[in-house]
C-alpha cells in the first residue's frame, strides 16, 4: 500500500512539473506574439509617416 501512494505521489508530481512546463512555454508564446504585435506596429507607424 505504501509504495502504491509512493508511486501515486511520483505520479503527480511529473504532472505538476508538465502543467507548469506547458505554462511556461505559454508565457513564452504569449510575450513573443506581444513583441512582434508591437514590431509589427512600429513598422507600419514608420511606413505611414513615410507617406
């Protein structure tokens, strides 16, 4: 029984280290669209007062 609920802690502990990876790689998704919205801005406010 107590190497079962040994083994069911592993368990979940991989799962919380995956969730958190997942939720890592969101914020990473997350801050690069943020970055190049804002290039993206940037070159089109250049290309506007160059007409």
């Amino acid at each position: 029984m107590e190497g079962t609920i040994l083994e069911l802690a592993k368990i979940c502990r991989q799962k919380e280290l995956l969730c958190m990876h997942d939720n890592v790689d969101d914020l990473i998704e997350s801050a690069l669209n943020t970055k190049l919205l804002s290039i993206n801005s940037q070159c089109l406010d250049k290309k506007e007062q160059e007409v």
